[in-house]
C-alpha cells in the first residue's frame, strides 16, 4: 500500500514541514492482508459501500533466522 501525500497541504515550505508530511503516514505503509469484506448495496437509494477489514502480519518482516550447521 502507497500512501497519497498531498504536499498542497504544507503550512509553509520550511524543510521540517516538508519532513513532517514525508512521515506522517509511514506506519500505514507496506503490506496489510485484507481479513474481511462487508458489501451494503440499497439499489431504491442508489447506495454502494464497502467496509473493509485489514490487518498486517507483523511475522511477514522478520527476517528468517539463519539455518544451524550441524558437524
């Protein structure tokens, strides 16, 4: 997942603001797994939503331990 940045959205061109918009959502990126999908469909209302479910799987990062030698 990318996260949209909207750089219009500074209060002033200072490097800290630009720094501050560059890491405000970085705990949202990566990869999120998607656990469960809930359609709301009201066709008399013209109405369509979708509320979803997502989480991440922490174990993903880890690097993987390195195998034991045995002599």
């Amino acid at each position: 997942m990318t996260v949209d940045r909207d750089m219009a959205a500074a209060r002033n061109d200072s490097t800290e603001e630009m720094r501050r918009l560059k890491t405000k959502y970085t705990g949202f990126e990566g990869v999120w797994l998607a656990m469960k999908v809930i359609n709301v469909v009201c066709p008399n209302k013209s109405m369509f939503r979708q509320k979803i479910a997502l989480f991440r799987n922490h174990s993903m990062y880890r690097k993987p331990q390195e195998a034991e030698v045995i002599v």
